[in-house]
C-alpha cells in the first residue's frame, strides 16, 4: 500500500550519450522521495542497498529498485555542491 518511490533515472553503461553513470532526473509530487525530500534532481546514485550500480546498464538498474518490495531502501549517492 505505500506510494511508489516517485523519481526517475537516467544514465548507465547504455546511455545514448555515452557511458554514464545513473542520476536522478525528475522527482514527482506525492512520492515517497519528495516527501523524505533527501534527493534531489541532478544526485548521482552510487549504490542501491550495498550493491555498486557502476558498470550497470539502465534496465539494470531499474531491476534493482523493483526487487525492493519491502523494508527499507539505502541509497548511496553523490551530490556536487553549488
């Protein structure tokens, strides 16, 4: 029953534009993201529960954040400050 995690991605090892790595490219009102509101657009993810998603292509990842049913969720991540 809980709201879906309301961001999208874009990037990975298939990127049109090259080898990239996977960053956060929209964040949607009433997910769960814009409500901790602990990421932010533009945040680059480094690893999703323990597991490094460098190297990864987009679907990849994508199948990562699906197998999280339930519990938690840890997102490592990176940030460039202003």
């Amino acid at each position: 029953g809980r709201k879906g995690l309301g961001f999208s991605i874009v990037g990975g090892e298939d990127s049109p534009k090259g080898k990239l790595g996977i960053f956060v490219k929209t964040i949607y009102p009433g997910g769960q993201a814009a409500e901790e509101a602990t990421l932010r657009e533009g945040d680059e993810i480094i690893a999703i529960n323990g597991r490094k998603v460098e190297g990864l292509v987009h679907a990849e990842v994508v199948s990562l954040f699906r197998e999280v049913r339930r519990g938690a969720i840890t997102i490592q991540l990176g940030r460039k400050l202003p």
